[in-house]
C-alpha cells in the first residue's frame, strides 16, 4: 500500500467508532503493537520534545528505505506513534517527504487532542520528515 | 459538634446551582471537576460582580472627581478592606493588590533581595510550588546568596528539626509554603513562624493552596508575609494578594514604579506615595479585586468552617475509597492535609490515566504540578492530582473510583 491509501485506511477504521472512548481503546491497541525501540536508542538525543511523555525516535536506512523504531512511556503516546508508523514506516524519503499526513485531520485527532498533545503528534512527524531528508542528503 | 451535624450545615446541590459550569457537559458527560487546585470555578455572585463592573461601574481608580471614578475607587478600596477582614490584617494598606501569587513573591523577592549580600541564605522547603523556588534561586544566584532547602519525609511532612538545624546566622528569610499543591501537606506554619522569629528571622507564607480551603489569621501566625491568588480561592484570575506587616512594607524598597505610585513627580526628584499605593503601579485589575472580594463575600457566607469540615470529609472519602483500587498509590500522606489527593497507579502513565478520565468528563491533573523536585524526591515522573472543592460530592467520587477501574482496565 502507499502512503495515501494507508491514510485512507486508518481514516475509515476511526469512523467506524461512535465516540472517542472507542477511537482509544483503538489507538491503544496500536500502542501495544508498536515495534519498540532498542534499549540502547533510549537516550536523551532521541528524545522528542512533547509535554508530559517521553517519546523516543530512531531511524535507519536500509535498501533506499527507511525503517522507524519508537517508544513513549505513555500507551496513548505509543499509539499515535504507532499510527504515524503504520503511515510512514518503510518508505522511501522522497514518499516521506511527499505525505500529506491529513489522516491527523481527518480523523479528528488534530481537533479532539489537546494543542499540547497535538503538537506533539505534529512534532513526530515533523521529526520523522527531517530524518527523511537527512537521509536524502545523504543519498 | 461532630462531622455530621456540622455537614448538614451545608446544601451542596445548592452550592453548586451557584456554579454555572458545574451544569456543563463535557464529551458527552456531566462535568466533574477535580481540579480545583489548579483553579477553582467561580459562582455566579463572582461573575455578576464582575459583570455589574464592566455595565455599570467601569472607570479608572484613584484618578479622576467624576463620579464614576469616585464610586469604583471606593468599591476597590472596599474591596481592600475585605480582605484585610478575611486575612485579619491589622490595616488595609498592609495588602496590596497583585497579578497572583507568583507576583507576590516576586515582588518581595525583589524588593527584600535587594539588601541581601553574598553568602546570606533563604530557606525553602522541599514541597515548593516552582513560583516559590524560582524568585529565590534566581536572587541568590544574583546575589551569590545560598538556597536552602528543608527536606520532607517519606509522608511529605516537613522534617522540623531539619529545619531547625538549617537556621543559621545568614538565614535572611524563610519562605513556605502552607499547604503543598501536590501532596496535601498543612505545614505548621505558626511554628515555623515563633522558631523563625526566635532569630529575627523573617517568614513568607505562600497561601496558594491555603485560602481556599481554611480561616487564614496573618496576625495570629504573625506572619511577616503571606500571598495568595484570587482564582484558587472562587475569584477571578489575574489578581492576587500579597499581605505584608506594616513595618515590613514601609521598609522595603520599591517595587515597579509609574503612574499610581506617587505623591509628586517631578526629573529632579519623585515623592513616592504611601503604602499600599507605592506597590501598585498602573491602572490594576480592578475587575479583579472587585472580583475577588465577591468571592471572599461568598466564601463567608458559606463558611470557612463548614468549608474546612465537609471538604475534609470529602478527603477522608476519597482517600478511602481510592486506597482500595489495586495498586493505587497515593503520594502525600502527612498527617495534617487539605483535599488534595495526588496518585500513581503501577504500570499506568498519569498522562494515559488523565486523558481517559477527560473523557468520561472528569476533569483531573496530571504531571508534575510545577513541583518537580517533589517528583525527583519520589523518583515519579508525575502523579495524577485529585484536588476537592466543598461543591464536589462523594457520588462524584464514586465515579472518579469507576472512572479509574475502567481506564486501568484499558490501559494495563
Ligand atoms: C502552592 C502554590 N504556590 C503558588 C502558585 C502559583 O499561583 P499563581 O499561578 O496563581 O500565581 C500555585 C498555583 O498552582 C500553588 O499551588
């Protein structure tokens, strides 16, 4: 799949859920699925600046991919990583940089967080779209 | 009198009619508002004060002859004396309006700092609010004057002796507070005050937590300082109060000086105005201290002592019932404690638990509480923070209680 149709996948499973109880039971269940970081990737420069979670992000490249690893100390933190994962994850810098990542919006994720917890969903993905071109750089 | 009796005195769903936004509906659900500690929701007698201000009343004080100034320069200074009532101040030009707490402190950290030499020391105690350690480091790093600090124990009680131990000759000032935001800890503060003056020591209470929740007597503590903000205690934010002993508040030097603060000006030489006034710079928030004394009025008529016993029921409630959630742990356990309940729950980030109970509409803190080297004290990264208002009610809690057991089970 490519990055768009993952972001229309992950927008239609969220309007199957009536009300935001069910959309985290949802992004908690992502959270636990989250490939988690290697212990030793756990340090303070790979920490990304949110508010009250601690939020972890290591990436590498591989065959023109990229390949995210992450972890929060927060479930629901680790589960909205886990969606930009699911989006991101796997694809080539260019595809990263491309991404509209409008499912943030169109879920109602953008609307229903806090502008402090969206800020840091923001803050992510901005992370990830600079390691993106970090990498293209280096190509 | 026992507790009981005493609780009838109050009707809470009455009380809370007064409270427009207790009516409110958040996500779906009836509002649940634990988080008075951060700030507390205000009364309609507050909000029509502050209403019949801006539609009837508004002009500026203390400047003009019309008769709109007159009247709500009275108002203010009526206002003044209100609180000077509530406090028990000796005179009204011992309090002088503030922005809040964190200003009152500043403003004497400011002013008292400006005698400090280096090596001279201050002493905090380990359960400051950041607007209680931050003036002080900041000075004494001015300064090169030392922050010292009182520790507490394992319950969150100050650890007296310690304390004694810690006053030396280059104690300047002491500055407490009197109850801790995050663990519920009552200091003893009178105390704190006899020991401190027993060396001519001066002592500044930060009343934050206090005000709202106990009869505040500065005379009786003999307090040289205590401050507080009006939106803890049902009044309006922006303003607050800082209480100083009149020979204090002749001493010190000024503050922020401009318009308000003078007798004559003149570039060659400035005759500065008497106390209050000479702390009060600028047009004040006079909505605020309108405000504020209509909160004060509510308060009274409520009764500071009724307040005091059914808030008090409402924690050893709520202590009761949240102890027995498994694995529940509450951090702040001395002795003397207002309503405030801090948490953790193994396994569980506060952030996760706070943001679940938002959304069955109860309304909780959760983070450091601007009181981080509490968290460092016990190796936590947060806690949730419950904190208990006289209009909260014990089925409140009870939902609190399912609210947490449903949030655990989602997220364990
Ligand atoms: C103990 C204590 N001190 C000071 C403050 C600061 O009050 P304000 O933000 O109103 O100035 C607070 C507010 O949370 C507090 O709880």
């Amino acid at each position: 799949m490519n990055i768009q149709e993952i972001e229309t996948e992950i927008i239609e499973e969220f309007s199957l859920f009536e009300d935001w109880m069910g959309k985290y039971e949802h992004i908690i269940e992502m959270g636990k699925s989250l490939p988690v970081i290697a212990e030793r990737y756990k340090t303070d420069e790979r920490l990304i600046k949110g508010c009250q979670s601690k939020v972890w992000l290591h990436s590498e490249m591989k065959e023109g991919k990229i390949f995210f690893s992450a972890d929060s100390d927060a479930i629901i933190t680790k589960g909205l990583i886990a969606m930009v994962m699911r989006v991101l994850n796997e694809h080539s810098p260019d595809e990263i940089l491309d991404a509209k990542m409008d499912f943030v919006e169109k879920t109602g994720l953008k609307e229903h967080l806090s502008p402090t917890r969206a800020n840091g969903l923001v803050n992510m993905i901005k992370q990830m779209k600079l390691d993106a071109l970090a990498y293209k750089a280096k190509v | 009198m026992n507790l009981k009796e005493k609780h009838s005195a109050l009707d809470i769903q009455k009380i809370r009619k007064d409270f427009p936004i207790l009516s409110r509906k958040v996500n779906g659900k009836s509002l649940i508002y634990l988080d008075s500690g951060a700030t507390a929701q205000k009364p309609k007698q507050v909000i029509d004060a502050i209403t019949k201000y801006y539609s009837e009343q508004n002009a500026n004080i203390h400047r003009g002859v019309h008769t709109l100034s007159q009247e709500i320069t009275s108002a203010y200074e009526n206002a003044r004396a209100t609180i000077q009532k509530h406090i028990n101040a000796k005179h009204t030009h011992e309090i002088i309006f503030t922005s809040g707490t964190t200003e009152s402190i500043n403003l004497v950290a400011t002013t008292f700092g400006k005698w400090l030499k280096p090596g001279d020391e201050i002493l905090v105690t380990a359960m400051e609010h950041h607007s209680n350690i931050l003036p002080w480091q900041q000075l004494c790093e001015e300064k090169s004057a030392v922050l010292k600090v009182i520790p507490i124990n394992e319950k969150g009680e100050l650890l007296l002796d310690e304390y004694k131990k810690l006053i030396s000759s280059e104690t300047k000032l002491i500055s407490i507070t009197h109850v801790s935001n995050t663990l519920g800890t009552i200091n003893p503060v009178k105390e704190i005050i006899s020991i401190a003056h027993a060396k001519n020591i001066p002592v500044l209470v930060d009343g934050a937590q206090a005000i709202p929740h106990m009869r505040i007597n500065v005379q009786d503590l003999d307090t040289d300082f205590y401050c507080f903000s009006g939106h803890k205690v049902y009044g309006p934010t922006g303003v607050g109060i800082l209480y100083g002993k009149e020979q204090w508040l002749r001493k010190l030097p000024n503050y922020q000086v401009g318009g308000g603060t003078i007798k004559t000006v003149s570039f060659a030489k400035t005759e500065y105005a008497d106390i209050p006034l000479r702390f009060e710079a600028g047009t004040p928030n006079i909505e605020g201290g309108i405000g504020l004394a209509a909160a004060i009025d509510y308060v009274n008529e409520i009764g500071l002592e009724n307040i005091s016993v059914y808030e008090h029921e409402l924690l050893e409630y709520a202590t009761k019932k949240l102890s027995a959630i498994e694995g529940l742990k509450i951090i702040g356990t001395a002795k003397n404690k207002a309503s405030v309940i801090s948490f953790v729950i193994h396994g569980i980030h506060p952030y996760d638990m706070g943001i679940i109970l938002d959304q069955l509409g109860i309304a909780v803190r959760t983070g450091h509480h601007c009181t981080q080297p509490i968290m460092d004290k016990f190796g936590l990264k947060g806690t949730v923070r419950v904190s208990l208002a006289f209009y909260n009610t014990k089925e409140e809690i009870n939902k609190l209680v399912k609210g947490i057991i449903k949030a655990k089970e989602m997220l364990k």
